[in-house]
C-alpha cells in the first residue's frame, strides 16, 4: 500500500502533525502510517511553554503560571508575565490524548518498527524499517536520521534531569514557579534550577545545564538533593517521577527538507530554539504551516520568512557567545531579566517581538561580545 503521508516518529512533532491532519476535514481522510520505534506508552517527559490564547492542548494542560521567579546572586525577582501564561504538558496526557482521538479514524495505521532509512524518490518516498518497506507522498520525519553533526565546536547540550517531589504537609505555592535559579556553581557552563509547584505539596524540580558534555548520573541526583534540601528547605519527600534528557543548542544546519517529498519536523527540522531549548511551540507553528499548505494542494515545505531568518540569527550569536566564554548564561539572563520586562523577553524567545523590542533586547546586553559574535555568524551563513 502506498500511503498519502508517512510520519517517522510518533513524539511531540509527529503526533502535532498528525492531530492537526485528523481535525483538517479536506485531510483527515488520507491514509496515513505512523512509525516509531517506541510504543510511547510512559511519561517519558514534561513540555513547558507560554501562549497568550488557549491552544489546541488546552484540554490537558497539567498546570499554569502567570507569575515566575528569576534568581541570582545578583538579582532576584518574581515575573509577571503580562499576556502570557506559562504552562505545563505531560508527555503521557500528550500521546493519550492524541492516540485516542486517531482511534476514530480508520485510515491511519500505527507500527511499531524500527527505522533504518529515508529516501526521496522523483514524486515520493519511501521509508525503511528493518523488516519492512513503505511509501507515501510525503514523509514527515522527526528521527534524529538526518541530523548535523553535533562537536564540543559547535554546539552546548542543554541536559537536565528533573524530579516530581511530594511532600506530607504543604510547602509550596502553587501560583509562582521558579524560572530560573542560578545561585549555584557555574564551573560546568550555565547551570540553574527550575521549579514547578503544580500543589502545594507537589513540584517538579529540575537541575538544568548548557554545556558542551553531559555529568556522571550522580552529579544531577547530587544536586538536586542538596538544592531540595538546602534552597528549598524540604527534608521528607518522595520522588514520583523522573525525566532526563538531552537538547542541542546548536550552531550546526538541521535542514528543513530533504528532496521534496521529505520534511523534517521538530528538533530534526530545527524547531527547537537554539537559545534555550524549548519546542513544543515551535513545533505548533511549523505543522500548522504545514497543514495550511497542504490544504491548499502546495508541497508542505516552507521557507522561512526574513523574520525566521532574523531569530535564526539572534539564536545563533547567543550560542556563539556561550561558546566562547566570553560571558556566562548566568551573566546573560541575569542583565536581561534585571532590564526588561519578562513579557517582552518571552514574546523575544517566542519569536513574536516587534524590532523595538528586539532593540530593547539587545541594548541590556554588552555591545562588544554579541557584535563580534553576531557579525561572524553573518559571514558563517553566507559561505
């Protein structure tokens, strides 16, 4: 059987794409194959974002926050984050909810298989398992198959490893998380916690890094159990949950497209913000794009607008920076944070400021370093 789209992999991006598809009535009945190695059965992770309107997800959004903490040795604040809300998304409510609603659709197929390769052909293309071949129109892939090579030259790693604690009696407020707090050691690169209430006897608590290696496992349950008990002033608590993972924040090319019957989406595609890591609303506005393109009978690659272009470019200079040590994370945030309002370095790191904001930005910041950073990524892009 040939099938009208195929998506490789069944993560945040794949499954966006997918539900996205099954709600677009001019799509929802194309025969589409879902492939992943993994069943996608546990709660392997937890999506953070802001938006100032509900979105599709609102219906399993775990919780929310309209006020967050910053904190360094420098500066402390807590944030009002003015039209944005921040909010949660659990991995597993997140597959659920979406194979569920697939579960009423009779033309989409979900396989279990590992993938091996991906290959454009003149009007299709085709993807191998290591038992099985298939073929569609199109093939949305957000497998790490086509991905850049990631160096120490070229790229940190934002790693973090993340702890649902709960405690007996109530020691947490629940209307304020903690964003950022960087008053501990910097020696491995830009290193803050970040903490969640979800109750007041409920939070997720995560150790976080920008850096170019990943720790020893112990070194995160080290901090964290120092941070708990020494920052947060817990001493008798469970652990119901834990998460680790591995981001690239890179200066390396993940291409959009591959031939023209292969799209790359999610982190494959570049969808995860270099300069801090978070995905689940760039993935929304890629397969939304998508989406509309298809509709109208168009290839569903896109080009990216100046503006995407100019973001690109912003991220990529504060990588630089970071890069080359000439000032630390901790340092960055901290002359943003204490200059601009929070609101306006969200919709900054959303990617939907207007260029006097982008000015206000970039005026809290030292001249010197981002210039030199920033001239040179100019002159990278044009080779």
């Amino acid at each position: 059987m040939k099938y009208d789209y195929i998506i490789a992999g069944s993560g945040c991006a794949g499954l966006s794409l997918l539900y996205r598809m099954l709600r677009e009535h001019t799509l929802q009945n194309k025969k589409i194959l879902v492939l992943d190695k993994e069943l996608k059965n546990t709660n392997d992770r937890t999506w953070c974002f802001w938006e100032k309107t509900p979105g599709l997800f609102e219906g399993i959004v775990h919780s929310k926050w309209n006020t967050l903490e910053f904190l360094s040795t420098d500066f402390e604040a807590k944030l009002e984050l003015g039209a944005y809300t921040y909010k949660m998304i659990q991995g597993i409510d997140f597959y659920e909810y979406v194979r569920n609603f697939a579960q009423n659709f009779t033309n989409v197929t979900f396989l279990q298989e590992s993938i091996v390769a991906i290959t454009s052909e003149e009007n299709s293309a085709t993807v191998k398992t290591e038992n099985n071949s298939y073929e569609g129109n199109y093939v949305f892939n957000s497998t790490s198959i086509f991905n850049p090579k990631i160096t120490v030259e070229n790229s940190l790693l934002q790693h973090f490893k993340g702890w649902v604690i709960k405690t007996e009696v109530p020691v947490f407020d629940p209307e304020v998380g903690r964003l950022m707090d960087f008053r501990l050691s910097q020696e491995n690169g830009a290193t803050f916690m970040y903490v969640l209430p979800t109750s007041t006897t409920a939070a997720l608590v995560e150790y976080t890094l920008f850096s170019p290696t990943v720790l020893e496992k112990e070194a995160y349950n080290v901090a964290l159990e120092n941070y708990i008990k020494n920052e947060l002033k817990i001493d008798k608590y469970v652990i119901s949950h834990e998460e680790f993972g591995v981001i690239p924040m890179s200066l390396a090319n993940f291409k959009k497209s591959i031939g023209k019957n292969i799209m790359n989406i999610g982190t494959a595609g570049g969808f995860t913000k270099a300069s801090s890591g978070y995905t689940f609303q760039f993935i929304q506005k890629d397969v939304s794009e998508i989406i509309s393109n298809l509709k109208l009978g168009k290839n569903p690659d896109l080009n990216l607008s100046f503006r995407d272009r100019v973001y690109n470019w912003y991220d990529r200079t504060l990588i630089a920076v970071l890069l080359s040590k000439k000032l630390t994370g901790a340092q960055v945030f901290t002359k943003m944070f204490q200059k601009i309002p929070a609101e306006t370095i969200l919709a900054f790191l959303a990617n939907e400021s207007t260029l006097l904001e982008d000015i206000s930005i970039m005026k809290s910041l030292p001249l010197k370093p981002f210039l030199t950073a920033g001239l040179k990524q100019l002159i990278y892009k044009k080779k």
